[in-house]
C-alpha cells in the first residue's frame, strides 16, 4: 500500500513538473519518464475525447431541441398575434365598408329631399311585420315624429310606399307591389294618366284597366301624377318590363319594374301628404275671417 501511495505521488509529481513546462514552453526539457508519462497522457485524452464528445451528445442535442422547440414556440405566438390583428383589421375594414355605402345612401336621400316638400323627414327600416299575406315594413318613425296614416314613403330611386298604421314611435309602411295598393300615376313620355296596382310580387307592378290603344312602350318611365295629393308629382314609380295586347280583351296587359328598393335595408323618406285645393280655401277663409275680427 506505501509503495502505491509513493509510486502516485511520484507520477503526480512528474505530470505536474511536466504540465509547468509546458505552460512554460519548455517542453524539449522533458526527459526520461517525464517525457513518456507526458505522451500517455497526451495519447489518453486523444483516445477519450470522442467518448467525451458522444457522452455530451445527448445535453447537447436537448439544448439544441430546447432552443428549436422555444422557437417555435414564439412564432406560433406570433403568429396567433397577427390572426387576430389581422381579424381586428378586416372587421374595421368590412365597418368601413359599410359606413361609406350607408354614407352614399344618406347623401341620395338628402338630394333626393332637397327636391321634395320641405314636411319630408329621414327614417330608417327596423322590421318587416309577420304577415306573409302584406308586403310592409316598419319604419322608426311614428306618432310623436309628426306621422301619420296616408304619409307617402319614398327612397332615393323611387316611390317606396305609403304609411297605414302608426305606434307613438313607429310606423307600418305599406309597399307600392302590396295588393291593396293602388298609385294615380302617368306616363313621363306621353303625360297619359294611369292607376298602378301591386300584385303581391317584390319586384312587379302591373297597370290597372289602361285602354288597348293607349300610347306605351317597353322602357317608359312611370311616375306620380300627384291626383289626390297623397303622393308627390313627378316621382318615379318604376319603368314598363312588358306590355301585351289581345283581341279578346279591350285592356293592355303591361308590367313594371319598381324603381325603389324594395328588398333593402336602410334609410327612407316620409313626406305629409300636400294640402288639397279645398284645404287651401279653407285655410284661406278662416285666415281672411280672423284678418276681418281683429280689424
């Protein structure tokens, strides 16, 4: 056991001695077993190198798959961060979208205001009633706005509809191709006075017992004639689709295609009917009466 314990600390002391010679730069002083026990050690550390290398291997390579794996895990969530930016940036554009589309409707309808009665007032469609038999909508308008039964409705193409039934705050609006809805109209081409009726079709009109000769062509425009003065004049109500006569029958049979937007969301118009001739007396009487009172 001594002589083990001398022979290591013999050879610790000939691999120290060696390795400060080296540090030195002095390592043709090596000599005699100094020099062989140098070169095992150096043969050593050569033949046990790989095996350190393959031992290390396995941290390696989970380090590696560790820097891989955090990687990925940050660009997965950089990629859900631009999703959803991206989500957040559609919304706003399609919100763009239509606030500019609702932006040119509104525009229409104040052109088409600067051209009517100044009782004319903007509403906007809130429902459509459950009655599958009435072609209606309902409007947010009503008693407290100032309307009434008999107001007309229109769009910015055309002649929308009339008012039948008000709430304090709401309107049921009947639509021109309604069944019981008829429209004193004319023929802007010819001045021909005519009765437009509705048949319960969304996108149809038809012309009411107009005589077999009657002057009228495919594309003209029907519009108000203001009779009654329900309706404003001179406001589109759609444009003739087909016209049709028979020997049997002494009535044309004629189509229209409705100007206004029947089927659309948005915004309309509400006009008071105009004051009627005899109105117009009256309200001329009782002011000359009440002028020749206070005189």
């Amino acid at each position: 056991m001594v002589t083990l314990l001398v022979m290591s600390g013999v050879l610790v002391w000939l691999d120290s001695s060696g390795r400060r010679l080296v540090q030195s730069g002095s390592v043709d002083r090596l000599e005699g077993t100094a020099k062989g026990l140098w070169h095992i050690r150096g043969s050593a550390l050569s033949l046990v190198a790989p095996v350190y290398r393959i031992a290390k291997a396995p941290y390696v390579f989970y380090d590696l798959m560790s820097d891989i794996s955090s990687d990925r895990q940050s660009l997965l969530q950089q990629r859900e961060h631009l999703n959803t930016r991206l989500l957040h940036l559609e919304e706003s554009q399609q919100r763009i979208l239509y606030l500019q589309a609702e932006n040119a409707r509104l525009r229409q309808l104040l052109g088409s205001k600067a051209q009517l009665p100044s009782q004319a007032m903007i509403a906007e469609i809130i429902g459509v009633p459950p009655d599958p038999e009435r072609a209606a909508v309902i409007i947010d308008k009503g008693q407290a706005d100032g309307v009434l039964p008999g107001h007309a409705v229109v769009d910015a193409q055309g002649l929308f509809g009339q008012v039948v039934d008000v709430s304090n705050s709401t309107s049921w609006v009947i639509l021109i191709t309604d069944r019981e809805h008829a429209i004193p109209a004319r023929n802007s081409r010819t001045g021909v006075r005519m009765i437009v009726g509705g048949i319960g079709i969304s996108d149809r009109l038809v012309l009411e017992d107009l005589p077999a000769s009657t002057d009228l062509q495919e594309g003209d425009l029907i519009e108000t004639s203001g009779l009654g003065g329900r309706f404003p004049p001179g406001y589109p109500v759609g444009s003739v689709a087909t016209v049709e006569a028979t020997q049997d029958s002494p009535y044309l049979q004629a189509s229209l295609e409705p100007t206004a937007a029947l089927l659309k969301i948005g915004h309309v118009l509400v006009i008071a009917p105009a004051a009627t001739d005899n109105e117009a007396a009256d309200f001329g009487e009782t002011a000359l009466s009440a002028a020749k009172d206070a005189g």
